[in-house]
C-alpha cells in the first residue's frame, strides 16, 4: 500500500467569544446538592463562553493541536547540531525545511520527574510525575485544561483522536480528576461527528439522552451531599472535588443540549474511508490530521489531542520503496542494528513528510485574512527521548504555527533539561487564557516571542 498525503477541499469558517469574566463554581458548589438542581445559569459559563458582543467577534480564533508519537524519533536524525536562528537542519528536518520560519525546534527539554519509559505517554500533556509509580493519579491535561476555559465558544470543548491506541489505557486527554477520555480511532467516525447532521428524531432523542444524563447527575449529586456530612475533611476536599467535575459536566451538557439544536457545518468533502487494518498507520496519521484541519477549519473546535500509539502498532505498510521486517515497538530496540535503523530512519521520515503535509494544508486555509496555520499551534513530539533506552529526558520536540517568531533551534542544557510545561504556559497565554502556571512550569517557554 502506497500511502500519498494530499489535502482536501478548504471550507469557511467562524467563530464568537466574549470577555465578561466568569463566576466562581467553587462559590456555589459549597451546597451543591441544592444548588445541582438549579437552572443552568449564564454566570456559572467559563470566561470568554456569554454572547456574541462586537468585542468578542472582533478576537481572532486560537487553537492547539498536541501530537504524540509514544516511540519518538531517532534522536541523530532530529536534533539540529547548532542552535539559534541560522541553525543547519538535521536530516529529518530538511523534509520540513520549507517551513523552517515558521516552526520552532527545542532541545534539552522534558517534563519534570515524568519517568517510566513507555507509561509516560499518558503524561505526555499533563506533565504529572511519576507515572509509572503505584498509586500514579493524572492529572488534567492542556487541550482540556482549554476546553475548560474556552470549549464552549464551539460545538465540540474538544476531540481526543488516536492512531492504532490501546483503548481504555492509552490517551493524551484526561479531565481534572484524573479520568481518562478515549480517542476517537475513526476517521469516518470523527467526520460524521463533526459534519453529518442527525434527522430531527435523532436530534430529539439525543437531546433525552442528554437531559436523562443530567437528572442522573443531579440525584447522585443529592447522595453525595448526604455523604458529605459524616465524612473527615480530606473527603469533604475528595468530594467538593467532585461536585466540580459534576457541576462542569452538567454545563457541558447544557452547551451540548444547543448545540444539538443548531446544524452543523456543510462540507463538501465525503466521509473518508477508513483504513482496514492497523498495518496502514501512515494512512490513520493522515487522515486523523485532516479531520484536525477540517474541524479547526469550520472552527467547531479550538482543541484537539493526537495519540500515535506506535508501542501498539504491528509491522506497519509504508510503500512499495521500504518493505519493513518487524513491528514498530521492535524496531525502536533496534541495538545499533543497521537494518533496523535504516527501517526506522524510513518511518520517522513518513512522519515528517506527513507533518510537512499538514502544515502546507493549514496554510492553505485563509480565515479573515490570515491563513489557518497562522491561528493555530502545532505541537510535535513524544514521551521518550530515546525509545530504545526508554529515556524520558532531552525529548524531541517541535512546535509550530500559532502566530510565534519561529525558525530557530532553541537548545537548552541535555544533562538538567529545561521545562517543557514553560511550553505549555505560553500556549495558553497565546489562546487568551490567563494563566502562569501548568503543572510543573517555573514560568514561560524562554527565546520564544509572538510575531
């Protein structure tokens, strides 16, 4: 199977924000159990969520797009071997080198105590430590720490895509109390989700589902209250914990419930065909990317996380040039073996090309008179910095698009490596997010500056 990346058609967008600052939730959910059965109110929406103001029309859609392939890439091939903004491109990066101002390589960087080889995937945006520990809880991860904050200015907070993941295990996205969300798998799945508009008997019947859910949370809501009267304080803090959670799980099912009412977005691109076996990854990677575009494209939503489980993925299909031998997690063990390197050399390169790929298409798109790749943030990497010793230090890192002064190597120190949460801190100042601090930062992303 020969696998070609092209783009697809371009479509419009738009988009609404607003400014009023939100109320606290915490300053309700003190009586939760009472106020669970309250009507939805406008103040209890995330900031920039209430009204279509001129102001709010005016601000330009950010967006972020996470990518993690859980094998890495060969670090000798990656990393450039100056820094600066006259940096020579490394062999991999000469496949991107006609985008080179407009991404951003670091080096020397990881997250903070996130050890335990393979497991450390799952912290891949959450950056919490020590996932391979007993008793490990995750914590929330950057593309919903966003849907939290701005998810409701767009019919999806968020989407959580994966490649060849193993499901129930393995996922970018996790909420605040440290629950896994699954990854959508099919490309056909995710475009139907995004573009195919129910009939008004299932609209209707969506909408029940919703309200049923919701008067299923308020009478749990109603047991734990009870509960809390008779435990100690640390569960008192477990539970008021979790009254957040329900509290913004039923906002979201309000925002959904008006969603349902309004049609989704017309394309004229047709429902991709999805692959039929776990042998065609570069065709997944593909085509998972394009429905990223096409949903920051008809802006039904702002974040999105991509999973490439590669661990999980068998001997993977390249095309008719490169025939591999082995599984993909074995040949990262590849021992210095040639042959093995030379077949991951191949694959790392598809990566590259197909990352190339989306890029032109992202700048394809215009949107108020800037392209696509302009407003939104792409953020390349992975957990290891070296699959084959399972290191999760000096991890390869690239970031691009999003409206930064880019086409630089920024190189920080590979024996005590320099934070990578910083990264995601200036992320969210980038989405309009107020924020100082993301897990295990000490600041912002330092050399990287706004156009």
């Amino acid at each position: 199977m020969k696998t070609n990346p092209v783009s697809a058609s371009r479509f419009a967008s738009g988009s609404f924000v607003s400014t009023q600052r939100a109320v606290s939730r915490r300053q309700f959910l003190r009586g939760a159990g009472i106020v669970m059965s309250l009507p939805f109110l406008d103040s209890m929406l995330p900031a920039f969520a209430r009204g279509e103001t001129a102001k709010a029309a005016a601000k330009k859609p950010r967006r972020m797009l996470g990518i993690c392939n859980n094998l890495g890439l060969l670090p000798d091939q990656f990393f450039p071997k100056t820094t600066g903004r006259g940096y020579a491109l490394s062999p991999y990066l000469e496949l991107l080198k006609e985008h080179r101002e407009d991404f951003t390589v670091f080096s020397g960087v990881s997250h903070p105590d996130v050890d335990g080889g393979h497991p450390a995937d799952i912290c891949f945006l959450t950056a919490a430590p020590h996932p391979g520990s007993g008793g490990f809880r995750n914590t929330i991860s950057l593309d919903q720490y966003i849907a939290e904050r701005i998810g409701s200015e767009t019919r999806f907070p968020s989407l959580t895509l994966g490649v060849n993941v193993q499901q129930g295990q393995r996922s970018l996205s996790w909420t605040g109390s440290g629950v896994l969300i699954p990854c959508e798998e099919k490309p056909s799945d995710v475009f139907k989700k995004l573009f195919v508009q129910g009939s008004p008997a299932e609209v209707d019947a969506q909408l029940r589902k919703l309200a049923q859910g919701q008067s299923i949370l308020d009478a749990v809501g109603s047991q734990a209250k009870d509960l809390q009267r008779s435990v100690g304080a640390r569960d008192r803090d477990r539970l008021d914990q979790y009254f957040t959670s329900v509290r913004e799980l039923e906002q979201r099912m309000e925002m959904s419930k008006e969603w349902e009412k309004r049609p989704k977005p017309h394309v004229t691109a047709t429902v991709p065909l999805d692959p039929a076996s776990p042998k065609e990854y570069m065709e997944k990677v593909r085509l998972m990317y394009d429905m990223a575009r096409l949903a920051f494209q008809t802006d039904s939503t702002r974040s999105i996380s991509l999973l490439l489980d590669s661990v999980n993925s068998p001997t993977i299909e390249l095309d008719e040039e490169h025939r591999l031998t082995d599984a993909y997690h074995n040949l990262s063990h590849h021992g210095k073996s040639d042959a093995k390197l030379s077949q991951l050399k191949a694959i790392d390169q598809w990566h590259m090309k197909l990352l190339a790929n989306l890029f032109n298409d992202l700048k394809g798109v215009q949107e108020d008179g800037e392209s696509l790749f302009d407003r939104t943030m792409v953020l390349y990497g992975s957990n290891l910095g070296n699959a084959n010793t399972h290191v999760t230090t000096n991890l390869p890192t690239l970031f691009a698009g999003g409206g930064f002064r880019h086409g630089q190597h920024l190189g920080f120190d590979t024996a005590h490596n320099y934070p990578l949460p910083n990264l995601f801190v200036s992320m969210l100042q980038r989405m309009g997010i107020e924020s100082d601090k993301f897990s295990t930062s000490t600041g912002t992303m330092r050399g990287l500056e706004l156009v």
